[in-house]
C-alpha cells in the first residue's frame, strides 16, 4: 500500500542547539535506512515550515505505523497520513 504522509514538527523552541543536531542526524540515517528498505519513496520539505511530505510503501497501516515511530523526531511529529489507491488510469 502506498501513503502520503505529512509532518510538522513541533519540536519546542527552547531545545538545545545540541540536542537539535543529535534528531536531525538521527532522523537523517533513519530515513536512508527506510529508503534502503523500500517503506520511503520519495520525501519533500515544506518551504517556509518545518514539516515534510512522504510517499511512503508498507504491507499495511501498522507497518507505516512502526516505520513512522522509529523516527527520531516521532514524538515531535504532528503527523497526518493518506492511504493511496491506485486510479483506474493508471492500469
């Protein structure tokens, strides 16, 4: 199944500079770790925010579901996802 997933991250202002850099790493090589497994296809920043747009692909909701908490920044995400069907043209 495929899934748009959008995020914004509400990470609270007054994190450390430290601690920012630390999820912002750790959320960069657990992305590559999705994409290299399949689950993350493509990913979009949103301009002027701080959240992103994924497409990404899992078995079911409670893969995406997993995949989405592994993040380094879940607990900071405000995240809404779509589940995608395939358009009759595009067969």
């Amino acid at each position: 199944m495929e899934f748009l997933v959008r995020a914004e991250n509400r990470l609270p202002p007054e994190t450390p500079a430290e601690r920012r850099e630390e999820l912002r790493s750790g959320e960069r090589a657990r992305a590559m770790e999705l994409r290299e497994a399949g689950i993350l296809k493509r990913l979009w920043r949103v301009p002027g925010r701080t959240g992103w747009i994924g497409l990404f692909e899992a078995p079911d909701p409670a893969a995406l579901h997993d995949a989405l908490v592994s993040l380094p920044m879940s607990p900071w995400l405000d995240v809404h996802v779509e589940a995608l069907a395939q358009h009759p043209q595009e067969r």
